[in-house]
C-alpha cells in the first residue's frame, strides 16, 4: 500500500498547484494516508504543545479529576472512557490512553454540543496560549487541505470550504502511558483500537514507537506507518469519503498496545480532528448516497464510541 510523502511548498507558493494536488489524490485514492511537509506550522510550537500537556498527564490522578468530562467534552477523558473499537458496533475493551480534549468555541456555533468553552487546566498556566495558537494554525492547514482535495477533483476551490464558515473540530492528546504503568494488555485492547475517522479530514503529529500508528490496506495487511519528524501525517474520515463518493479511502488504523520490548515507551499524540459546519447538508457527488447533516452524522459516530 505505502503511505506516500507529500511537500506542500510548491501549493503554497504557487509554483506546483496542480502537481500537489495530483500526489495528494493518488495518495487518497491509494491509502487513505498521506505525510506533509511544508506544511508551515512551526516545530517549536509543535513541541511546546506537548511538553505542556506532558505537563498536565504528570500530575497525580486526584488534580486530574476535577477536568474530568465525556467524549464531546472539553478536558481530560481519563482511561477507560472511550473504546474506539466500538465504532463499528462490536464490544472492543477500552483504549490504552488518557486525554485532553480541546475544540470549537466560536460563538457563531449554535450547536452547544460541538461548541462549548475550552478548559486550561490551571495547573499548567502556560497552555492556554499555546494550544490556543495550535488550533488557529490546525484549523488554517485543514481548510487549506481541503481547498487542495477540491483542486484535486478539478472542481471549484471552495467546493468544501464553504461549508467550513463555522466549523466543528476538536483536538485529542492522547497520552499512551508506558507498559511499566499500565501493564499488560487485555486479549483485543490497543492504545487506540482499530476505527476509521468520522468528519473530513485528520492531521495528527505524532511520535515514533513500538507501539505506533498501523494502517490497514485494501488487502486487510496492516502496516506500520512510515515516521518524518517533520511532517504531519494526514487521512479523510468517513464523510469525507462519503462527500467523494468513494474515490478516497477512509482506512481503518490503529495504535499498537505497549510492547514488551519498549516497556518504558511513553507517547503523546496530537490529533486534529476537522469537520464541517453543524448545519452543513452534504451530498455525495455523485449521488450515491443520500443526503446526511454534517453535525448529526459526527454525533452519532461520538456516540458510538463511549463507554457507558
């Protein structure tokens, strides 16, 4: 399958539209997954959002729990509460990880389940701020990918931005603890189990490890992601797939439970998820699947995989 590297230089200033948004296609229709770089979003900020949400995951169980809220929410989902595997409808054991959850607060959204305050833990003074300019540069890079996969269709740039006036998105960092800590795995459970994504399109940064990101291809062969340090690792969710009509794959994945080889591993994942306007009626573009609200599909799919 592969998962191919794309440099994004050439859309940015102009010299390669076209060209990028070919490799970005083949890389769509192929594996769903693609790498970026010349994305534009500095290392430093990257590495700063994590060391202060290292920060936050440090602190004893009992300062953690006052943040403590539901999948949809804002703040941190401790472990047990999410089951990613159960998106499909079957009874996967809870996900290895704990998390802190961040997402839309623009006022315009009239929808108070996608669009509610952020909460910074007052522990960590500092991150208000920096997740604050995390998110304005992930929100910019999503619209733009988009604006790539329209120019990618031969169709009009705004073929799927202008459903992105005031759109839903939300942030996980993950935490996937060290096996030393959480010990060993139940037969079937993951630090993410295996899901495909649900809105338009993922950007996640995300660190190297034994217990990584695995893609699964068309032929059911799962396979480790490739690692950049310098790029983020980009796929379509299902309603994006469902928008196109098939033409790109959204692909199932997973993260890999800790490895007795690496007991020590300990990694944090920032993944940005992009969706569209809560209001936004998307219809497949050939027609081939009814017509689905933007805000009612993402629900239903949250809905499926929390615990209890």
């Amino acid at each position: 399958m592969g998962v191919p590297l794309v440099d994004l230089t050439g859309w940015f200033d102009g010299t390669r539209r076209a060209e990028v948004a070919a490799r970005v296609d083949a890389a769509l229709r192929e594996s769903g997954f693609l790498l970026i770089t010349g994305h534009g979003v500095p290392d430093e900020l990257r590495d700063r959002t994590r060391e202060l949400t290292r920060r936050f995951f440090a602190l004893p169980t009992e300062e953690k729990e006052p943040y403590a809220v539901r999948t949809g929410g804002r703040g941190w989902l401790p472990p047990d509460e999410q089951a990613t595997g159960r998106a499909d409808g079957g009874m996967a054991p809870p996900d290895l990880k704990e998390t802190l959850t961040f997402g839309s607060d623009d006022s315009a959204g009239d929808d108070p389940f996608f669009f509610r305050p952020n909460v910074f833990p007052g522990e960590v003074p500092e991150l208000e701020p920096v997740v604050t300019d995390y998110l304005r540069r992930m929100r910019a890079l999503a619209d733009e990918l988009l604006t790539i996969f329209a120019v990618a269709l031969g169709e009009p740039e705004d073929l799927f931005t202008r459903h992105t006036r005031a759109p839903s998105y939300n942030m996980n960092v993950n935490h996937y603890p060290p096996l030393r800590q959480v010990g060993p795995p139940s037969p079937g459970q993951f630090r993410i189990g295996e899901h495909t994504d649900f809105g338009t399109v993922t950007i996640l940064d995300r660190q190297h490890g034994v217990g990584g990101l695995q893609v699964r291809g068309a032929d059911g062969v799962w396979e480790d992601a490739p690692f950049d340090p310098a790029a983020f690792t980009v796929n379509i969710g299902d309603l994006m797939a469902r928008w196109v009509s098939d033409r790109w794959r959204s692909t199932p994945h997973r993260v890999l439970p800790p490895d007795a080889s690496a007991p020590d591993e300990d990694l944090v994942s920032l993944i940005f998820f992009y969706n569209t306007d809560t209001d936004a009626r998307i219809v497949s573009l050939d027609g081939r699947y009814p017509e689905v609200g933007g805000g009612e599909y993402l629900r239903a799919k949250l809905a499926a995989i929390s615990i209890g």
